[in-house]
C-alpha cells in the first residue's frame, strides 16, 4: 500500500526544486525558507563571494550540527527523566513497604 505523493515546489537559493512528498507544503515551506536563511548567514558572514555548492556543504554543516546537539540535549533529558522515574518508584516502593510492615 503506498501513500499518494503531492508535488510541492520549493525554492532554495533561487533554485527551483519539485517535490514528491506526503508532507505538508506549509510545513516544506518552512523547511525551505529556514534553508535560505542559513544560506544567507553563511554568505554575509564570509567576506569573499563563493560559490553556492561551498554554502550549501557549510549550511549543511551548520544545521548537521544544530541537529546533532539537539539530539544530545534530547539524550540527556531522556536519562534525567528515567533516573527520576527510578527514583521516584523507589522510594513509592519504600513508602509501601513501610506502610505495609506497620
């Protein structure tokens, strides 16, 4: 069974791109727009010209590490939730077990 594709077209460094998805164009939109913003960082920030596939491998970099640290953060938080989980029903247990030796 294979979902319906749309085609939505994009627009990324004045470059046209169609494409076969089942995700919302809104949402590829916003995808593209974030893309050109990074793309135009990266250009204002280095003071010779260079070429577009130079800015798009440095953007890549860029949200690659954006990505990647938001992935640890995730990681992180994930295994402060889990010990305070642990925590926390042990010391329910303890409180049980308490209330159940009375």
């Amino acid at each position: 069974m294979s979902k319906n594709l749309d085609v939505v077209r994009v627009s990324i460094a004045g470059q046209e791109y169609a494409l076969k998805t089942s995700a919302n164009a809104d949402y590829l939109n916003s995808v593209a727009d974030y893309v050109n913003q990074k793309m135009d960082e990266i250009e204002k920030s280095s003071p010779d010209s260079q070429s577009q596939l130079r800015t798009a491998i440095l953007v890549s970099m860029n949200i690659t590490d954006e990505l990647f640290s938001e992935q640890k953060k995730r990681r992180q938080l994930a295994t402060r939730v889990e010990a305070k989980t642990i925590a926390i029903r042990e010391y329910v247990e303890e409180q049980i077990h308490k209330t159940e030796d009375k």
